[in-house]
C-alpha cells in the first residue's frame, strides 16, 4: 500500500454532471481511475468508492476559473 501525505500534485481534475435525485441534488463524475461513475454531493478533493482520489470541478466553475 503507498500512502501520500502531499495528494495534490497527484490528484486528477474531474469535471463533474449534476444530476437531481428525490430533490437531492448529487454529482456525477466518470472516474479517471477505474472508469466507472460515481456520485458525490460536494466538490473538491474527494475519495472515491473504488479507493482513489480526485478533485470534483464543476464545469461552470471551469468555465470562470479559465
Ligand atoms: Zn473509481
């Protein structure tokens, strides 16, 4: 097992769906390490299920940030 006590410089940059469940709103990200989706509720550095790391951008916040 590595363990990183820096992730940001290896981290990737995933663009984020908005997707509306029940009122809820959640985010949807194709995960660039196992390629599956994943849904979270929030932006910003976050450990996805499959166990790996990713910082959620929304694509409007890109847009603005570019
Ligand atoms: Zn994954």
């Amino acid at each position: 097992m590595t363990s990183y006590t820096s992730l940001s410089n290896d981290v990737p940059t995933v663009p984020a769906a908005d997707l509306v469940t029940s009122g809820t709103l959640q985010l949807v990200v194709r995960c660039p390490h196992c390629g599956a989706q994943h849904r979270h509720l929030g932006l910003g550095l976050r450990r996805s299920p499959c166990g790996r790391y990713y910082v959620l951008a929304h694509p409007a916040a890109q847009l603005s940030a570019a």
